[in-house]
C-alpha cells in the first residue's frame, strides 16, 4: 500500500509550479498589480493543500502498512508458527 502511495506522490511538476510561484511572489514589484498578486497567491494556496493533503495520505498509508504487518505477526504468532 505504501508503494502505491509513493507513486502518486505530489506530481514534480506541481512542485516546480509552487516554486514558480514562490519565486514571483518574492519579487519587488509583485504587488504593483494586486489582482494578480491575488491570483498567484490563490494558486500557491491551492497547491500547498495539495501538497499537504498528499503527504497527510502517504504517512495515513504508511500507518496502515504498519498496523497490517503487526497484525499479521499478531495472527502468525496466535497460530504458533
């Protein structure tokens, strides 16, 4: 299950977008027009949930993986094997 988390981790092309986006809101002039200062900080938003949506399910799945395994330890061991 932890392997299928990994590979639909946050896409890099998501991630180089966020650093896009940081990069331009760090500029001087970002603010000169706010609507679409706006917009970038609505997308960077966005992306952030994302982004830690995705982590929140990758460490919810490594949990599982856990607790899968120690059941199955749990149940081997009741069995006496």
């Amino acid at each position: 299950m932890l392997e299928t988390a990994r590979q639909f981790a946050f896409r890099p092309d998501k991630l180089e977008r966020l650093t896009e986006l940081e990069t331009l809101s760090s500029a001087s002039q970002f603010w000169d027009d706010p609507a679409a200062a706006q917009q970038v900080m609505q997308e960077m938003e966005g992306l952030r949930q994302e982004q830690t949506q995705w982590r929140q399910w990758q460490q919810w799945a490594s949990d599982v993986d856990v607790l899968l395994e120690l059941a199955q330890e749990n149940e081997a061991a009741a069995l006496g094997e």
